[in-house]
C-alpha cells in the first residue's frame, strides 16, 4: 500500500514510479514504470508495514477472498522482500481465516540449493496462516520447471529430515506442458497463464491433461495485465479478459472455489487462482420446492445445513483445508 509511509502526492509511487523521469528516468522510454497505484493513506505512526499488511488481509476478507498466494524473491532474512512476507504472515495470523501460499520464485532464486530452499520454506511453515493440505505445506514454485522434479524431491526430502516440515509441491508452471515431468512428486499444477481474451479462447484444456494424470489443477483466473517496462499490455478489455478466463474455469471442470484463491501479482497484472477442491457427500433430510426455489436441509457430520437453489443453478460442497 505504501513504500515509505509519506504523502501520496509525493510518495515513491508518485515523484518515481508513475514518473518518467523517475527513479533517474531509467524507466523514461516507456514512460515511467507503472500506470496506476494502490490507494493512498495518510502516514501512519509505528510498524506502518505491519498495519498495511492487517489492511490488505481485511480488505480481501471483505472482499470474500481468504487466502493469498506470495511470491517469495529472496532466502536473504534481512531483505526488504523476505521480511515484508513475514509482516504478511504475522498479520495473516492475527486477523485469522486467512491462509498464504507459499510461491518461491524460481525465475529470480534459479541458483538457489536444495538446503538453502529448504531451509527458507521451514522458517516460514511455523506461521499458523501458512496454507497446508493434510497437515502439510503447500509449495508452490514459480517458475517450476527451472529445477527438475528430482531437485525438488531432493528439498522435500532435507525439509522433513533436518526440519521437521512435510510439503507438498502444487508446481506454478510457465509452460504447463512440463506437467508429466513433475506428476510423481505433485499434488496438482498451476498455469502462470495468459491475459488476452483471443488467447484465452483458444489456449489448450490443461485441466483436462491434468485430470488425466489424476491431479488437481488451479486455473487463473485474469483481470489484465499491463507492464510498460516489459512491453506488455494486456487489458481488461471491458472485463471480457476476465469473463473469458473465468469461464474456462467454470466450463473445464476446476471451479474457483473458496478458500483460497490465490492472488498473485505480476508487474500491473492481478490474477486471481480458481483451485479445485475434493467434494464431500451429505444426508439430505428434507428437499421443500417454495416455487422458484428449493429448500434443502441436510446434515454433515452432525451439523445442519440449509441450502437454497434456483433453476440453472450449481452448487458445490468443499472440504476447507487446514492453513
């Protein structure tokens, strides 16, 4: 929300980065770094970090969003962008209902060893709004196919043994293609995806190359995409991008279910991650037709449940993964 607590008339985002002569004009060629910002705030007193971090998990909770994916750039504890995914965590855990996924970026930590991955994963899994499966962590690098499935398992194996963490690998891929390279040490895959509707239409079913390896797969879900130092500029187009994207979501057999979706960022790109989840059976004891709709009262596990549907509609009964 902010970088240096000032101002927003005269805060890093507006004297550098919507700037072209910002930041020594390094970005003047394509006319400043960035075209839009978060909101501005008034400088507050404190661990300003920290209280960004609360405002950004209660806005996605009010935004019925319960879940973050973060995109860890550094094993460095004393960088900017380690600690800030600690604040992240910290205020994860005390606004509760919130989880965080993992997401170590391959493409910036290529050189990384198994230890050191190992290693940075185990400092983070203590935190109670880290998102597990069955007890477990769940990792999910971007960039996945920059280390093979045998480095990966290498890590997992140093986790468990020399920390004590058990994980899972849910790979983020750039080229989905890779997934039968990774099926024997994964739970499921992640497309990075597209954010163009012509794209979109015609991009390939991963969800089913998934299912057909009996995996789980999370499909993005796009809103634009726009980064003028890399020359892309991929809009909302209306929100057709994010219609389309959506839609293949609905239509291809992984329904964005909460929790969580993940949100993850790439330069201006928002993405939110639509993640199948395993559905549960419950005990129907009344169905009650009120004329456009129908009452249902079950019961699961003990606890009732009241459901109303309409004609067309779709309903979908989750398990919440601990996290």
């Amino acid at each position: 929300m902010s970088l240096d607590n000032a101002t927003p008339s005269s805060d890093y985002y507006a004297t550098q980065y919507l700037l072209p002569s910002g930041e020594g004009g390094k970005f003047a060629w394509c006319g400043g770094l960035l075209r839009d910002r978060p909101l501005g705030r008034s400088p507050i007193a404190g661990d300003f970090q920290l209280a960004d971090m609360h405002t950004e998990v209660r806005q996605a909770k009010a935004a019925g969003i319960n879940g973050f994916a973060v995109d860890l750039l550094t094993t460095n504890t004393s960088d900017r962008n380690w600690y800030l995914v600690e604040k992240l965590l910290r205020a994860a855990d005390s606004e509760g209902d919130f989880s965080v996924m993992l997401q170590p970026d391959m493409w910036a930590m290529s050189s990384i060893s198994t230890d050191a991955f190992a290693s940075s994963i185990a400092k983070l899994a203590g935190y109670g709004s880290v998102y597990t499966v069955d007890g477990k962590v769940v990792v999910a690098p971007f960039n996945a196919e920059a280390k093979t499935a045998s480095w990966y398992a290498t890590a997992f194996a140093t986790l468990k043994s020399t920390y004590g963490v058990s994980a899972v690998l849910l790979p983020v891929f750039l080229d989905a293609n890779q997934m039968a390279n990774y099926q024997d040490i994964s739970i499921g895959f992640v497309n990075w995806g597209v954010r163009n509707t012509a794209t979109l239409n015609t991009w390939p079913n991963w969800t089913a190359k998934a299912h057909a390896l009996n995996k789980l797969w999370m499909e993005p879900v796009s809103v634009q995409d726009v980064r003028p130092n890399q020359q892309i500029y991929d809009q909302a187009s209306n929100t057709a991008t994010l219609s389309a994207s959506r839609t293949r979501a609905t239509t291809q057999g992984a329904p964005p279910v909460r929790p969580p979706p993940g949100i993850c960022c790439g330069g201006n790109g928002t993405t939110e991650v639509a993640m199948e989840r395993p559905t549960i059976a419950i005990k129907v004891d009344v169905v009650e037709p009120t004329g456009s709709e129908t009452q249902v009262f079950a019961k699961l596990g003990g606890q009732k449940l009241v459901g109303v549907f309409r004609p067309g509609g779709k309903a979908v009964l989750g398990i919440r993964s601990s996290g």
